[in-house]
C-alpha cells in the first residue's frame, strides 16, 4: 500500500461510524501538499458520497464503493448505515 493510499484508508475509516459535515472533512483533510491530495484521490475513486440533509446542511459519508473498498482493508470492522435512499448526492467540488 502506498503512501496515498495508506492516508485515504484513513480519511475512510474516519467516517466508517457516520457521516459528518462537509466543513469538517474537509478541513481535516485538506492538503497543500499536491503529492498528498487525500479528499481529492477519495472523490476521484468515488469512495465518498456527499448531500444535503436540510437540517444539517451538506454531508460527507461512505459510496457503496468506498464502504466496499474500506471493507476488504479493514475486514471484521462495523460499517456506518448506507445513507438514506432519499439523500441527494452532490457533484464533488
């Protein structure tokens, strides 16, 4: 596993118990390093889903690509709920 990898296992397995807010994902996980763009490689393998929950704004959790993915690396470990059918997904900035 490379060192892009290693740190968007990470970025997965921080939302592995729920979705959190945009803001704080990406502020975590911003980079001004362009060998190390973590939020960027995540959306770019469609790992994340993002939407709006009206009451709490925009939302960042796990695709079913990510959760497949964060699965087979992580084997044994509980996942977050699939978000709702009725969550709308957003393009990725």
């Amino acid at each position: 596993m490379d060192v892009i990898d290693a740190l968007v296992l990470d970025l997965l397995d921080g939302l592995r118990k729920g979705p959190r807010s945009y803001e704080e994902v990406i502020e975590a996980w911003r980079t001004s390093c362009p060998r190390l763009p973590v939020w960027e490689e995540a959306n770019r393998r469609g790992y994340l889903a993002q939407w709006c929950e009206p009451s709490l704004g925009r939302r960042v959790g796990l695709s079913d690509r990510g959760r497949g993915w964060l699965a087979q690396q992580r084997p044994g470990r509980a996942l977050e709920p699939a978000p709702s059918e009725r969550a709308r997904n957003l393009s990725a900035p």
